[in-house]
C-alpha cells in the first residue's frame, strides 16, 4: 500500500530548493481506501534500507524506497501509531506543499526509524520532520518586532532532548533564500537529507537533527534565489573552529558551574560611578606567549591566574579585553568580528573564558569587554549577503560600506538586527557575566557622512547627517542594559561633541554610562609630545579639559590606539633626552590619575615599553631588569593604589565640586595646581605639577592651615627619578595671602614632576 506522490514535490525535496520539506518527508495523514492512515516519508541518500518501529505495537515495518536516491515510504495505521489532536481534521497530501493543519507538530507520532547505513551500521532515530519545532509563535513575532531580548537561546544550535532522543535543534533567520540545509560532520557535510523547514513569514528556518551533540560542526548551506549557493557560519553559533577553519561548533553554555555569586550580588546593589575604576586594557594573544602553544597563545584559564594576580599587583580594579568575540584575521585585533555569539576559540572554549570571568570576580577584578556593532567584515561565510540579499546591512553602498576599514555597516533600522545587537550585548552580560561593554566607533555610528565626502552619503528623513536608526539601536541597548542588568558599564567610544553621550535616555542621552575623553587625550598626547621650551606657548592644551571636563562621564584612555600605526609606544611620543622622556612619563600618568575621570592604561605601557604594539609579539617584560622601567610600573601600581584609597580622587570624579583649581594660569612656568575633593569637604588632595626639567620653589594658596603630608611625588628615587621632593611635608603659612587663599605653602617641585599632599586631619 503506498500513496500518490507529487512530482514537483519529489523534486524539490531531492535538489534541497523546498522550503518546506516537511510537506513532502516526515509523516502525513492521507486517506487510503476509504481508511486513515499515516504516510511517512524519509530522505536518507546515505542507506541501504530503513524501517519504521511503531513504538505503539512494537512492529517494526519496512520502508519502499521510491526513488533511488535514498527516498523512502512507510505506511501505518493511524489507531496504533499516531495520536492525533484533532481527529475530526481531515489532512490530504497535495502536491508537496504543506497546509498548517499538515504541521508536524499537529501530529504525535509514535514512531522511530531504523536506518541500515552503507557502512553497515544500524541506526535508530526519530524522524527530524516529525518533530514540532523549538521557536514559538510568539518567539518569532518578538523577534519581527526587534524585542526577542534572548532570541539566542532559540536562535542558533541548542541541544534538545525529544521524548528521550536526544538531538540538536537548529535554527537561523534568512528570509530571502530559497532553501536552507544544515551540513555537519554528522552527515559528511551532505545536506541533502537536512534541509531546514521555514517558517513563514517569519523568514526562520528550522530542524532538529536526532543523535548528534556538543561538539559537532555544522554550516548553513544557503541557496539564493539566484541558484547559487554559499556555507554560512551560525551567526548564533556559541563556538567555532580555529580560524583559518570557520565551521560553527554545537556548544550548550549551560554546563559551567559559576562561583561569583558574592561579586554579582554587590555589583547589583551599588553604584559604579563613585568607585574607583582603573582599567587595565589587555590584547589577550600578546600580553604574555606561551612556549609551545598555539601560536604561543596562552589559554584563557592560564591567562586568568596570571592577569589577575598581575591586576591585584599593579591595582587595576577592571581588566578590558580587546573584542574576544570570533573574527576571521588575527590581525584585526577582534574588530572585524564574525562570531557575535562565540568567544573566540584562539585561547580555549566557552568554558575557559567563564573560568576566567569567574576568577576575576572571585578575585574583585571586574571584567569589560569591547563590543563592535558599528561594522562588520565581508567574509563570504560570515554576515555578508547571508542569504543572498542585503540582509544584515544596507543595499546601497552609501550606507551599507564603510569607506575606512573595507567592511559592512549593520542595517540599525532593520528591526532583526537590532535585534541581533541589542540581544547579542545582553548575552555578553548574561552568559558571560561581563561587567561592561566599551562600544567601539560610536562616532562612525552616529554620523551618516562619517568619513564621507558630499555625495557619498544619504541624508535621514529630515535631510540631517545624524544616523536616527543608529541612535535608537544605542537607546535601546543601554535602556535594556542597565535595567536587565544593573551595575554594569556602557562605555563609549565617542569622539566627537555630541551632547549627553552619558546622559540617561529619559533625558534625550544616549544612555552611556561613561564616555572616553578623546578630547584629553589628543591635547594632552600632543602637549607631552613638544619640548619643555616652548611648552609655554600650548599651555591651552593642558588645561582645556577641565572646561568640559564634567559635562560627560568621562574616562581617560591611554590605549591601544595610541601605541600603533606608526605612533610610537608612549615613552617614544615623550620628548627630551632619555631621563626626560622617563620622567615626563611619569609626569603624564601623575597628571592623568589626579585628574577627574575614570583611567584606562594599554598593556605595556605601564613597563614603558619602546617598541609600537605588536599583535604577533609580547610585551617587552625584559625591560624591567632596568630600574627606570620597574620605576614606572611601580609609579602605575602605586597611582593605582592611591586612587582606591583616597576618596578625593574617585568619589566626584563627574562633579565640578570634586576638582578647583589653585592656579591654571602660569604658563611661563609651566606649573599647574588643583584641588581634588571627596564628598567630605575636609578630605582633599593638593596637586602640584612642573611641566619644565628644572626644580622651582613653588607657593600655592590653600584652603586650611596646617600640615600638609606629601603622599606622592613622581620625582621619587623609588621610580628611578632624581628624588626632588618634600618629605615628610610642608606646614601651611598661616594669613599668607596666595592664590586668593588665606593659606599657603611653598614646595620643592620637582622636574617634569608631580607632588601630592594631604592635610594631616
């Protein structure tokens, strides 16, 4: 007994165009001689027979292959081998395409096949096309309406367990292809018995794949409606092969057993923005190699022990990582990811970096990690005309291409892939337990003419360069950031005037919480950079910063971008003979720390390292056999330290009433005096900075009368400096008028130095 089978049905499933396999494989009530039954069909190119086991009777009935090609029937009664929802539904076969009353997960079939392999071997699974899917109705309209906040747990490889068969569903969005197969090496990447099921017109597509598991590769095969077909990576996929490799691997990130309960806890319930907050940015192939690895890579777990016990050392509170996400080119440094979803696998699996994560937590090192929505690389198996179309970025090149870096820009109005951003931050924040995400290139985001000349670019709706659709993706990823998870940092990359970077969306922000001083940085880097002599004369480009200094939650960065593309390492930008050079660094990171804003310092750069960062190298750690390199690590530390035990310096680092000048004015001298205030009123630091190589006897005015301890002084023969300085202190001259101050002192200011004080309370 058999039934009539549709031609164009038949066809399309045997050359994987059907989008709809399961109207023609998997089971199908009919009606035969005047009696129900169940048809079911299976597409096995790979066997040598097969049987249907009815689980209800326990017969195992064979199937009639009906085309050579691997292509099989089977008949059942439906009293023993189907329990239908519906009995009173009548369901037909037509010509191979499936009605929703047809759906398999309209039918409970009790049944399993049994498949006799070429190799010999025996084979039971259930049936991919009998099983109803894993994305609900209300999953995939979440998701067309850009809100499916934790689409990745749908989206993607995710391992499933079927009435006891256990098995992988996989599922991706590609609206605009023709069919789509799923080709691993379970099936010898031969896709033509996997050809997913879409959903429409939801543009999903979908299957379960019975006895597979952790571990598997896989691709999607994608066929345009052009005909041409093209393997994708998963870009929901949790892991991936080695690169130059780029298969997807089916990872479940279930199976770590986290131990940062306390951390999680306390981040929650405090605010971050009055802490001290030392980050410490970190490339993790080139921080320190490994002998014998992987292009000497070192694996996350290793790294973790190290890094943090350094950290603690050196007394950064944050470590940034440079995007770990996967990317193609190692040489990208991460910034021109593939991977969205997947740690890349360079220094281990998923479970090494929550290792690393956990460790740090347990260890009271947050964690930050830089996030790239603003581009994307034109890999042919990654997001790039992933089903044929523009369907992750814009159609017209004017916006869909960024003309800098040869890559393509997301489609932020889309409402799928703002989706696919907005989730994939939060599953940083929920997988992983980062602790902040530094959004790269905001400033590329924000502007449609972004290193455009007139003509290249296509104005908003309102004839304006600003990127609407990019704002309202930013929006959005810092309302669901901070509410889903609280205590954690949005950091911007932002290097323009654009107001309220930092400023809560309800306030016409963008929602940020901390924005990097780009603007600090270029002065202050070019003020370091002339000789003393005519320092002078730019004496504008070390004070500018304290006009605009709180008008954004700030951050000062030293970072990697600083130490490439032919700039130098940062002792190499400083300017005089070597002593000079050493001591004008330790003069820009004493101004740097006592300045307000949170710091951000590059690896290496606190060894003083010479050489321009090298992604394929290590840091110079030889360098420290030298006591004027271990003088400024020990410089770095020991800022770190005072900024986390002096409230003066962290507690009002966004508030105009935690910094005052003393004297901003002498450019002759090049000498710069402030005030920086905690929230007591009484507990106040005195800084004092010589931008010139020669000692001068300096009066201040000051607030209070008495004696003022000398906490720090970068001049100290301990950093390897010619030992310049006030120990133990200086007693404040009381009715001595300086400044406009009823009280001032006079110091020894150190050469291209910085002296700190403190009122013995």
């Amino acid at each position: 007994m058999h039934t009539q089978l549709s031609l164009q049905g038949l066809s399309s499933v045997l050359e994987g165009t059907s989008p709809n396999p399961a109207g023609f494989l998997g089971p199908h009530e009919v009606e035969m001689n005047g009696r129900r039954a169940i048809s079911v069909r299976a597409y096995l190119p790979e066997s040598q027979q097969a049987w249907i086991l009815d689980e209800v009777s326990s017969v195992q009935r064979p199937m009639r292959r009906i085309h050579p090609s691997g292509l099989y029937e089977g008949i059942l009664p439906v009293e023993s081998s189907v329990q239908s929802q519906d009995h009173n539904t009548q369901r037909t076969l037509d010509s191979g395409m499936l009605s929703r009353a047809d759906s398999p997960s309209t039918i409970n079939p009790n049944y399993r096949l049994r498949i006799a392999q070429k190799n010999g071997n025996i084979l039971d699974m259930h049936d991919p096309y009998s099983v109803p899917p894993l994305m609900t109705d209300f999953d995939r309209y979440l998701f067309g309406e850009g809100q499916n906040w934790q689409i990745y747990n749908k989206l993607g490889s995710h391992i499933r367990d079927v009435n006891g068969q256990a098995g992988v569903n996989f599922a991706v969005w590609a609206p605009n292809a023709q069919s789509v197969q799923v080709v691993g090496d379970f099936n010898h990447w031969d896709g033509r018995s996997h050809s997913m099921q879409k959903h429409s017109p939801d543009g999903i597509w979908e299957l379960f794949v019975p006895n597979t598991g952790a571990g598997c590769k896989y691709k999607y095969r994608v066929r345009s409606h052009d005909g041409q077909t093209v393997d994708k990576t998963d870009p929901y996929g949790f892991f991936a092969e080695l690169p130059p490799r780029t298969a997807s691997i089916v990872n479940p990130l279930d199976s770590y057993t986290w131990s940062d309960s306390e951390w999680m806890n306390r981040r929650a319930n405090e605010s971050q923005l009055d802490k001290p907050i030392s980050v410490y940015e970190v490339h993790l192939g080139s921080w320190r190699k490994k002998i014998g690895g992987i292009h000497g890579w070192m694996n996350y777990r290793e790294l973790a022990h190290q890094l943090v016990a350094y950290c603690k050392e050196m007394g950064f509170t944050h470590l940034e990582l440079l995007p770990v996400s996967e990317h193609p080119y190692t040489g990208s440094w991460g910034y021109q990811t593939v991977g969205y979803y997947a740690c890349t696998s360079r220094y281990g699996t998923p479970e090494d970096m929550m290792y690393l994560v956990d460790h740090c937590h347990q260890n009271g090192v947050g964690v930050i990690i830089d996030w790239v929505p603003a581009h994307f690389p034109k890999d042919a198996h990654g997001l790039r005309r992933f089903d044929g179309s523009a369907l992750y970025e814009h159609e017209d090149p004017r916006q869909g291409e960024h003309p800098d870096w040869g890559t393509m820009i997301f489609n932020f109005g889309r409402n799928e892939v703002r989706n696919f951003l907005v989730s994939n931050a939060l599953f940083w924040l929920d997988k992983y337990h980062i602790d902040g995400l530094r959004v790269d290139a905001v400033a590329s985001m924000l502007y449609l003419d972004y290193s455009r000349k007139a003509g290249e670019w296509v104005p908003n709706s309102y004839g304006g360069r600003e990127n609407l659709e990019a704002i309202h993706l930013l929006r959005e990823f810092n309302n669901q950031a901070h509410e889903k998870y609280p205590g954690v940092l949005t950091i911007a990359e932002e290097s323009t005037a654009w107001p309220g970077v930092s400023r809560p969306t309800s306030h016409g922000g963008l929602g940020f919480s901390l924005k990097w001083n780009m603007g600090w940085m270029n002065d202050t880097l070019r003020y370091m950079r002339h000789e003393p002599i005519h320092r002078q004369y730019h004496h504008g480009e070390l004070t500018f910063s304290l006009i605009y200094a709180f008008t954004e939650n700030f951050a000062l960065p030293l970072s990697h971008d600083e130490v490439v593309h032919g700039k130098g390492s940062l002792i190499a930008q400083m300017s005089g003979a070597l002593w000079q050079k050493f001591a004008n660094l330790r003069l820009l990171y004493s101004y740097m720390w006592t300045h307000p804003g949170k710091k951000l310092l590059y690896m290496g750069c606190e060894l003083a390292q010479w050489h321009e960062w090298n992604y394929d190298g290590e840091i110079q750690w030889d360098l420290l056999q030298w006591d004027t390199h271990r003088g400024i690590q020990k410089l770095v530390a020991d800022l770190n330290h005072l900024v986390q035990r002096e409230p003066a310096l962290h507690e009002q680092d966004f508030d105009g009433a935690g910094f005052e000048w003393i004297d901003c004015m002498n450019a002759g001298d090049s000498t710069i005096s402030y005030l920086r205030k905690a929230k007591d009123p009484d507990n106040f630091l005195v800084v004092a900075a010589n931008f010139t190589p020669v000692v001068r006897r300096y009066r201040m005015g000051l607030p209070k009368a008495g004696f003022y301890r000398e906490v720090f002084n970068s001049d100290s023969s301990f950093y390897a400096g010619s030992n310049v300085g006030n120990y133990p202190g200086v007693q404040a001259d009381e009715g001595y008028n300086y400044h406009g101050r009823g009280h001032s002192m006079e110091i020894n200011l150190p050469p291209l130095g910085v002296s700190i004080f403190k009122l013995d309370r």
